[in-house]
C-alpha cells in the first residue's frame, strides 16, 4: 500500500527545513536535486511534492510571488502568466469542492442528527413498550399466581390430595331435540313422534 502523500511531504519538510522554503513556489528541478541527495526515496518524494504543489498555500504563493527558489533559496525563473493563470484555476476548483463537500457534510450530519433522534425515540418506545408488557406480564403472573394458591387452599379445605378422576358411571344421555351444527349455526331438528 502506498504511504499517504500527506506523511510523504511531512517526511520531506523534516529533511529540508532549514534548506528548502516552503511558503514560496519551487524551481521546476528541484526534484532531481533533491534526488540526487538520495535522502528520500523517489515514490516519496513524488507523493510529497503532489501535496505540496496541489495545497492551496503552494497555489497562493504561486499567484503572490514573481520567482520561484531553488532548494538553497537561490532564485529561480520567473513565474510566467500563464503559471498565475492555472493557479488561479485550480484554486477556483478547490474552491469549489470545498464548498460542495462542505454542503455535502453540512446535509449529511443533518440528516444524521435526523436519524439519530429517530432511533432515540424508537429505543424510547422500546424501552416504554418493554417496561408496559413487563407490568402487564408481572400482573397476569401475579394473578395467575393468586388463582393457584387460591385452588390449593381451595382443595386443603375440601379435603382432596389429588386430582378428580373420572366418574365410574357416566351421567345418562339427554334425550331431547338432535342438534345439527353447520357452519357455526344450530339448528334444531325436531324429534320423530311416536
């Protein structure tokens, strides 16, 4: 994985403080000097000056200044129109897309803070809606639980240890009108006379 261009130009600004000014444009060959110093490797170097050339402080002393330095502070060539120019460009498209990743960041944790209230009161109704069933069920519990001691003491009192069994004669059948169920509906049939 490639180091991040940001660390690449930090590395760099450590080897050539005191040498190299920062604050002002760079002499186009400034890389094979640097280069030929050995102090950095190429793909480092190449990822530094990327950041550094693309930085909205490098484009602004582009834009201000009239000559470029030399890794020694010597002058270099002049900067031409055409260099102020592009300069200029690029600063008017960082610029913009600052703008639109700001707007973008503003809209995003606005409807992030959106979404984090919505599930708060989610997680509020939640825990309400938890809190309700949980007395309800401690309520049917505790009924139930009445109910139960209320039918022991009920069979203590009667005097029975077990459960009732079945009778031994079964009660004698109704002999009244037959009933036919059809659909969730009685009807009543009548019976045949005798």
């Amino acid at each position: 994985m490639p180091a991040p261009r940001k660390g690449c130009f930090e590395d760099l600004k450590k080897l050539y403080e005191g040498r190299l000014d920062f604050s002002k444009p760079w002499s186009p060959g400034i890389k094979e000097q640097i280069l030929a110093e050995g102090k950095i490797s190429k793909n480092r170097l190449k990822r530094a000056l990327e950041y550094h050339c693309d930085s909205v402080d490098y484009l602004h002393s582009v834009l201000l200044e009239s000559h470029r330095v030399g890794l020694d502070g010597e002058p270099g060539p002049e900067i031409t129109r055409h260099q102020k120019e592009y300069a200029l460009k690029r600063l008017d498209k960082k610029v913009i897309i600052e703008r639109e990743r700001a707007q973008y960041f503003e809209v995003k944790s606005v409807t992030e803070a959106q979404e984090s209230k919505r599930l708060r009161k989610e997680r509020k109704k939640m825990r309400f809606d938890y809190g309700v069933m949980s007395r309800k069920l401690k309520k049917m519990s505790n009924k139930y639980e009445n109910e139960v001691r209320q039918f022991v003491a009920f069979k203590k009192k009667m005097g029975v240890d077990e459960a009732p069994t079945a009778p031994l004669n079964p009660p004698p059948k109704e002999t009244g009108p037959k009933v036919l169920v059809r659909k969730k509906r009685r009807l009543a049939l009548p019976t045949k006379a005798e």
